[in-house]
C-alpha cells in the first residue's frame, strides 16, 4: 500500500496485518499441519493429566475407573477445541480483510471509522495474498477441528447410549 496514497494507518492495512499475525508466535503454528497437531496434542495431554486429577477427587472415581478416564480424555479435549478457533477466527479475519474490496479502518483512538476503496493492482496482490497463504492455513485449521470435533462427538455418543 506504500506505493499508493494509502490513508489507512501502517498497523490497520491487511498485508501489514498478514505479516504481523504470521510473524506471532501463536498464530505461526498453524503454518506447519505437523507442527501444529503436535502442538495440540502436548495440550491435549497435559489438560488429560489435570483433568484427570480433578476427576479423581470424586468419590466414583474408585468404582467407575473406565469412565472418568474416559471422560477425563474427551473433556480434555476442549483446550485444543478452543486453541483451533481463535486460531481459526484470527486467520479468518486476516483473510476477509485481504479479499475485501473496501478496508475499514480508524484514524483515531476514537470510532471514527472510515472506508478506504482498495486499488485493483492492490486487490489483486492481497487476494494472491489470501489465497496461496492464508487459505491453505485455514484449511488445515478446519481439517484438526473437524478431527477433534469427531472424536467429541464419538464420545458423546458413547457415554448416550451407555456403551461402557
């Protein structure tokens, strides 16, 4: 946008947030599908491990051993569940503000929010942007949580209909 006059300020224009978000340590991680599910299963084991723990403070515990492992493991779960999206609502973001035609931006601390209409050469190279980098991010975002989402949802369907 440098070579524009571009009023939109440095830290609000899309391919300078796009840089930002990517040199984020957190958000870097979906970069790598292989880094990031490695990442997520640390998580997943460390939550088991403490959810275990307060699971064995309940008086079933002793009787129903299978079970609270069981529902330790899937309710675990939920701190990758929840690490994914806000990694999966930052990337978005960053994407709809690439491919959009408009940037919506503040001068102010204030709301003075203001529109600025992207120039076509801009557009193009932000909607490159978008697609040869972002997407391929928010995909591998979508197929983990799909994947965990599975599992929740197998669990449930367990303990529903009483299989163990």
């Amino acid at each position: 946008m440098s070579e524009f006059t571009c009023p939109v300020p440095k830290e609000q224009q899309p391919t300078n947030e796009f840089i930002e978000l990517s040199k984020s340590k957190i958000f870097s991680w979906p970069k790598s599908k292989k880094l990031l599910s490695i990442i997520l299963i640390k998580f997943w084991i460390f939550t088991f491990v403490l959810f275990l723990l307060i699971a064995s403070g309940s008086i079933y515990f002793k009787t129903f051993l299978l079970k609270y492992i069981l529902l330790s493991l899937l309710s675990s779960l939920s701190i990758p569940l929840l690490i994914t999206m806000r990694l999966y609502l930052g990337w978005n973001h960053i994407f709809k503000r690439l491919n959009s035609e408009k940037v919506e931006y503040e001068e102010s601390g204030w709301y003075d929010g203001q529109i600025w209409i992207k120039p076509l050469i801009l557009k193009e190279k932000e909607s490159l942007i978008a697609s040869v980098e972002v997407k391929p991010i928010l995909k591998n975002l979508t197929q983990i949580s799909s994947c965990i989402l599975i599992i929740v949802l197998s669990g449930i369907l367990i303990f529903q209909y009483k299989i163990i």
